[in-house]
C-alpha cells in the first residue's frame, strides 16, 4: 500500500493524469478537410497534447522543475487556441492562412485573457494568474525557484513540492481537456450549420466529444476522491 507522504500524493494525481494523457494520444485526429480557424484550433490541442504528454512523463521521472516550467508553456498555448476560437476575425484566419501561418497575437497574456473574459471560466483565469508569475521564474531560472525544490526531500520542500504539483497537475489536465473539447464542439457546431468538419463522420464526432466529456468527469471525481482519502 502506498503511503501518505507528501511525494506519495504526487504518485497517486499523477497516475489520473496519465489515464486522461493515454486517451488524448489515443483519439486519431486528421488536419483534412478543416476550416482555416477549425485547423489552427487543431494544431494548438496538438501542441496542449504535446505539453501536457511531457510534463506527465517528467513529474513521472521527478524532474519537477522542467515539468512546471512547462506548465505555464502549456497555458499560453491553451490561450492562444481559445483566443483563435473565440475572438480572431474571419480576416485575420484568412490573413495568417494566406501568410503560411503567421499572426501577430495580442501582445500580453492579460490581453489574450481580457478579449476571452466572456468564454473562460473566471476561476480558471484567477487560478491561472496564480501560478504564472511563479511559472515565468521556472521558465527563466529565477534564483528562488531555483533554490525552491533543490532538496526534494526535506520534509517542508517536500510539503511545498507536493501541493504545488498536484494543484498544477491538475489545471494542466483541465486545460488540454478543455481545447480538446473546443475543437470537437466547433466541428459539431459546424456539423449544424452545414459547414467543414473534416474527414470523421457527425456520429464519431459527437461520440469523441461526448467521451471526452465522461474523461473530465471521470478525472474530476477521481481527484476529488483522492483528496477527500488523504
């Protein structure tokens, strides 16, 4: 049986993490027959995937610091999919399609978050906003944060570490959850309006969306349980 350790309570978050990382990378995604907007989408569940699969495999192999400054990185690339879904103009999809891909993104993340106020989640944000001055010191190699998890198993630094990474575990894994959600709600709201919804048939579509909804649930519940065991 494992115990109640504070780095023990990494091990048990992170293997719900892991299952939610296994059925991502398991559901085929095709870049065919995309709109414009439903193809930079796309790419940035993508890239969320890619992030989110690497800071599961380096908390997996303790390497906590590279795993958290990653965690800001896979922010900034959720907000700008969101931002791309819900707030770029018809002419600027067009502009950066006929450009190879080039756009030039409101230049700070609180302008990215203040044209998305009405489409986040308000708590999402404030949590975000928590950790992104801490997660910029990761990224950067402050000297505190640095210094901060140099002694794993101090039993302090090993509290701190602890509820750090479980709290950014988690709104990692919301977040990828999230765009990959975005992604097939905008292909079935474009199955409604008769519009491109790439290669996979209406019924698939609605059933990977509805699964990947059961996958939050099942998350959701899952750490909500092991908080309530600890």
């Amino acid at each position: 049986m494992i115990g109640k350790s504070p780095l023990n309570r990494i091990t048990l978050e992170l293997a719900a993490s892991r299952k939610v990382c296994t059925a991502l990378t398991d559901i085929s995604l095709s870049p065919k027959q995309l709109s414009s907007r439903q193809l930079f989408l796309f790419l940035y569940a993508l890239r969320c995937r890619e992030h989110f699969g690497s800071i599961v495999l380096l908390l997996e192999n303790q390497s906590y610091n590279s795993a958290l400054a990653l965690r800001r990185v896979l922010y900034e690339t959720f907000l700008r999919g969101m931002w791309i879904s819900h707030c770029a103009t018809a002419e600027e999809i067009e502009r950066a399609r006929k450009a190879n891909f080039k756009h030039k993104f409101p230049n700070n993340k609180s302008k990215l978050e203040e044209a998305l106020k009405g489409s986040l989640d308000e708590r999402a944000l404030n949590n975000e906003n928590k950790f992104y001055k801490l997660g910029s010191g990761f990224i950067h190699s402050g000297l505190h944060e640095t210094a901060m998890y140099a002694l794993p198993t101090h039993p302090k630094v090993a509290e701190h570490l602890s509820r750090t990474v479980r709290r950014e575990l988690k709104h990692a894994t919301l977040r990828v959850l999230h765009i990959f959600l975005e992604y097939y709600l905008s292909l079935m709201k474009a199955i409604r309006d008769g519009g491109h919804h790439g290669i996979d048939t209406p019924e698939a579509i609605i059933a990977t969306a509805s699964s990947i909804q059961n996958l939050g649930n099942h998350y959701r519940a899952e750490i909500r349980d092991g908080n309530q065991a600890d």
